[in-house]
C-alpha cells in the first residue's frame, strides 16, 4: 500500500484553475488534501477499511473534505470497470420499433422491467431490433453489442435462437421473457398459455358450444404454440372435435377471414371462433370485422373469445372472453431472474398463470 504521505502537494491551496468547468480528478483531491493519489483512491472508493494499514480517520477527514470542497464525484464507468460490472441490465426488443405508446401491448412489460431493475439496483440499457433488421438479425454477432451490459432481457415472437444460443455458451446472462425451451440454456420468464387457453374453450363448452375454431397467424411463435395447445385440449377435454379443422392458420388474416367464411363455418355448425393475441392483434381484429360483415349476431348466433386481450386501442370496445396477461409481474420476474443468473445464483425458468376473463362475447350458442 502506497504510504499516506507520498507525492504530497501542500494542503489548503485549491489546485483548480479559477473558471474551471471540467470533471474534478482523483490527482486534484490528493494535491489539496496533502496525500497519496493512492490514498484519495482507497478512501473514496471505501477499501481504506479493508487493507492492511488502515487509513487515519485524520487521513480520511481530509481526504473526504477536499472532494467535497472540489466537488468530486466518482466516474460511474470507471468503477463499474474497477469491478468488472457495469450494473446495466439490457433490454433488447425485436419489434421493428421500440414501443413508447402507453397503449403498446409490450409497455406493461416495460413498466416490470423498470420498477424491478430500480429494486435490484441496476439501470437499464434500451436496444431495438429494428437497428439490425428487427426480427431478420439472426447473423452471426447481431447481437454482440448487448455485452455493453451485465445480462440481457429480451423481448419478441422472434428471438433468433441461434444467437442466443451463443451468447448462454459464451456465459453471458441472458433471460427470454416468453418461454423458449427450443433454445437449450436460455432461461425464460413466460405467462401459461396452454392452462389459460384451455379455461376459455371449457367455459365455450360448458356454455353450450359444440363446434369451435381458433383463428391463429400462420407462425411457430412458441407463445402461439402454446395457445394453439392449450386450445386442442380444452377441445379433447370436453369430447368435441380437434382434428385439423378445428385450427384455421392464415398468412394474413386480414385477406383470408372473410364474411363468406364465417358463414361457411356457421352453416357448418360452428358457433363459437376464438383469436389469438399477437403484437398487432390481425387474427382478433379480422374476425371481429368478418363476424360483423356477415351480419351474426355476437353473442347470440356466435361467440368470440381472444386468447389473450385485444388490442389495446380497443379497450373501450365491449370486453371479450379471453384471459388477461401479468405483464407487468412477468417483466419484474424476468428482472429477477437475470439479476440471479449475474449473481451466480441457482435460477429456474418460471411459468407465470393469467386469469381468466368472463367478458361480453360469450354466451349459450342460439341452436340451443
């Protein structure tokens, strides 16, 4: 340890220019102070306490009164670099644009994420995936710039696996929020999908429908995966049909969910559609539309059901069956789970319930 009186300056004297603006510097507090460079590092950074020869409390009152006369503030970069930490979580979203509208499905998210990170005593990093081709960037290193931070959370239907593969091999902290058991070592936060979808076509049943189909977009999400089977077995469960036609899956909803078809299937015997929720909501809104056009009554000769909540600029719609997501409890856990997977500590990837919604869309079919 450097001793307390190497490289002294006379103290009392200010050692800064007059008019000076810039950031005061560790060498400027040991010049006023009368210490070691050394010293003025031990003392502010409170390893003084822990060394071999403590420090004075004589040594450390003048210390700690010249930075506070200079106006001293440690470099945040500096010593989370000291500690091979930065404490930064990032947040790493592959919707094409970061979603700042209150309304936007993933701010509830956000809103977790942020309120937990402040109790875990980290701040956040914000990355898009629109800035290396949003749900396109699967190259190799697309997603290295996310080193900046300590450990990743990210956001999306579309995490390409084959990166994220990567950074969990190269020991970098990262946590899905969704569950992605198709990427051996990510460890994930997600809502149970499958328990929830499978409560809203048991309430169908138990109403009375016989004949029900699900609307989903034509993707492997995991979390349209998962609703789609929660739906099949809420079907089986209750003896009606979940052969292929029970499952309808369009490119694009909005050109495919017509008013012809809905009559089609309501001639055949449907009485009940279900939706699944996705970013955009284009299943849900092109029934709705679809179910309209062709003039049915809803309830009454059909029922709707979202798996999820609509979209939220229609909030103020009557409210349909379908089960609301803890968005914001999902964020907050996923923030816990990387803090843990930082730590070292022993994590588990974590299945969250929803809650079911009775709304306004449902009742017993009119056939009776």
């Amino acid at each position: 340890m450097a001793k307390e009186g190497a490289g002294r300056a006379r103290p009392g004297r200010s050692p800064v220019p007059a008019g000076r603006r810039s950031r005061p510097r560790q060498a400027e507090v040991a010049q006023l102070a009368g210490v070691s460079q050394a010293t003025v590092s031990l003392v502010l950074s409170g390893r003084d306490e822990a060394t071999a020869r403590p420090i004075s409390e004589e040594t450390r009152r003048k210390v700690l009164q010249a930075a506070q006369t200079l106006g001293y503030v440690p470099d945040p970069a500096a010593r989370r670099l000291a500690a091979a930490r930065n404490n930064l979580l990032g947040v790493f979203s592959f919707t094409a644009t970061f979603p700042t509208d209150v309304r936007h499905s993933y701010y509830p998210f956000l809103v977790g994420v942020e309120q937990e990170a402040a109790v875990q005593g980290y701040d956040l990093v914000l990355f898009t995936g629109s800035s290396a081709g949003g749900a396109d960037a699967a190259g190799a290193g697309a997603l290295n710039r996310v080193r900046l931070a300590d450990g990743c959370l990210f956001l999306g239907r579309h995490a390409p696996s084959p990166e994220l593969a990567r950074l969990v091999r190269d020991g970098f902290p990262v946590v899905h929020l969704g569950r992605r058991e198709d990427t051996e070592g990510v460890a994930w936060v997600g809502a149970d999908y499958i328990s929830a979808s499978r409560d809203v076509v048991t309430a169908l049943a138990e109403a009375g429908h016989r004949r029900i189909v699900l609307v989903r977009e034509d993707d492997d999400a995991p979390a349209s995966t998962d609703r789609e089977h929660g739906f099949l077995d809420g079907l089986r469960a209750a003896g009606l049909p979940a052969g292929p036609a029970a499952v309808f899956r369009t490119a694009d909803p909005h050109t495919e969910v017509t008013a012809a078809r809905v009559r089609a299937w309501h001639e055949d015997g449907v009485t009940a559609f279900v939706a699944e929720e996705t970013d955009t909501g284009a299943a849900w809104r092109a029934l709705r539309a679809a179910v309209d056009a062709a003039g049915l009554r809803c309830p009454g000769e059909v029922s709707l059901a979202v798996l999820g909540s609509p979209p939220p600029d229609l909030v103020n719609e009557p409210v349909p069956m379908g089960f609301d997501i803890p968005r914001a409890r999902l964020g907050a856990e996923a923030v816990r789970l990387l803090s843990a997977l930082i730590a070292g500590e022993p994590t588990e990837s974590t299945l969250v319930a929803c809650t079911f919604r009775a709304g306004v869309s449902s009742g017993p079919p009119a056939t009776a």
